[in-house]
C-alpha cells in the first residue's frame, strides 16, 4: 500500500490544491519501509488526482481540501483522511495505528484560491486576504527563526537549511507573517512580534475537557504529555494531548499548541515570483 501526504518542511501542507511536494510512503504489514518526496506536476484538484493516481497511491493524508477535490480522489480510488495537521511522519504513523479515518472534504466552500482553516496555519476561511502588498498573490521565499518571548527558539528554517515556500495572501500562513511578508523586498531582514490574534488564536477553555476513560478506546494506556487524534462526531480527526489523567477519567486539550502565545519571528526575504 501507498499513503501519499501533502508536504511541506517535514509537515503537513494544508492546501491539497497548492501543494508542490507529496511524500509518498510504501507500507507493508502495517509498517512504512520506504518514503520518498516527489513534485505535484501540476496545478487544480484534477491533476493532482492523476499525479496520485499514477503514482498507484491507496490514501492521502491532507489538510484542507474541498468537495471539487475530494470527487477527483474518489474517482481515483483513493481514500481521503482531511482536515490533518502537524508532522507528516507522524500522521502516517497515526493512520497505521487508526487513530485517522476517512473524513472527506473538511471544508465544503474550499474553492481554487481559498484558503481552509483546519489545519497547522491557524487561520479562518476567507475569499482574500486581508492586506495589501506588492507580493500579495506571488510565490515568495524566506527564511525565518521563531522564539518566545523568554528567547527560547521554537522553530527555524535556517538550522534545517530548508527555506519556506508558501503564496502571499493565500491563507498558507499565519496571518501576521503572511502580512509582514506583503511589502518586503528581496534580501530584506525583518524582525516582527505576533500576538496571539495575529498567530494560533488565543487557548480556548472549551476545547478542554475531561472524559470518563471507559469512553474512549485505548485511553486506559494514554499517558500525560502524549498526543494523538481523537475523532469528532462527523468523523474529522483532532489532534489532541493528554494533560492529566486519573484512574477513572482524562483530560485532552484539543487546542494548538501554540495557541494563547506571543511569538517572536526574524523573517529574510530570499526570492519573490509570478505564482
């Protein structure tokens, strides 16, 4: 069996239908024996179908996708797990233990050019962005280092030598990078600080909650500090982290990581061009 995930720098890429890069993954005995990254060849819901289809893909492990492109894959055989963020390594795994299961198309507006807030990037649907900017609408390069208020880095393209590649104003990013993005010039450094409005959103009480252990599969083996995907009433997989547990209930907090945070980034504007 082949899984095929939208990738980018390690992770999943949200936006099945600007994807460049898939990581294909051969399994056998429910185990990965192999992986490889390979281009999209093409643009639009349809010919990244093919692309998967040709590659004699089974499923494909994605962030936002919409209706148009979930009738491509199953016109092509191929089961659909949508709505998935974080390491893409991890969310095969994830698949293979069955923790993700077929969701299909997580964000019924999706449309070419739209973004869908269900995965890594934090942001909301919206039809465009909500600034201006020369590079708005342009495929633009950076690399880029995170920290915390306190110094502490989080994340940094230049310590894994991988710049990031992301469509201005398309809703790839968090909105206060994208924005700070819009009107550099190429070769120019710029420091910015995000609030949490402008980031992963602030932490929401409501996406903690604490469950009897008997109600969930597996639970009596979770332990503090892991994370898995829990499954929503319609079927979407949540990523989600155990925060406490006693013996006879659990705590999961379903928020992002990096929510209710000030972030910090030092942006490097490398290459800007026609999208």
């Amino acid at each position: 069996m082949k899984i095929a995930v939208t990738f980018e720098n390690g992770e999943v890429f949200q936006h099945f239908g600007h994807t460049e890069q898939f990581k294909i993954y051969e399994v056998e005995d429910g185990k990965v024996v192999s992986s490889q990254i390979i281009g999209s060849g093409g643009t639009g819901h349809g010919a990244l179908a093919g692309v998967l289809s040709d590659q004699g893909i089974s499923v494909l492990i994605c962030g936002g996708i919409g209706g148009g492109a979930q009738e491509a894959l199953t016109a092509a055989g191929i089961e659909l797990c949508a709505g998935v963020s974080g390491n893409a390594d991890e969310a095969v795994e994830a698949y293979l233990r069955g923790e993700l299961v077929n969701t299909g198309a997580n964000c019924d507006h999706h449309e070419e050019g739209q973004g869908c807030g269900n995965g890594s990037c934090g942001h909301e649907c919206q039809s465009g962005p909500a600034f201006e900017g020369k590079n708005v609408g342009k495929k633009v390069k950076t690399h880029y280092r995170g920290t915390f208020n306190d110094g502490t880095q989080f994340d940094s393209s230049y310590d894994r030598g991988e710049p990031l590649e992301f469509i201005c104003g398309a809703g790839m990013m968090i909105a206060g990078f994208d924005a700070a993005v819009a009107d550099m010039e190429v070769g120019e450094k710029k420091e910015i600080h995000l609030m949490p409005s402008e980031a992963y959103g602030e932490s929401d009480p409501n996406a903690i909650f604490t469950i009897e252990i008997q109600m969930v599969a597996g639970a009596e083996d979770l332990e503090v500090g892991q994370q898995l995907y829990l499954q929503a009433a319609e079927g979407r997989p949540i990523p989600a982290k155990v925060i406490a547990k006693d013996e006879h209930t659990i705590t999961f907090d379903t928020n992002h990581e990096m929510a209710g945070k000030e972030l910090n980034f030092l942006i490097e504007l490398l290459e800007v061009q026609d999208a």
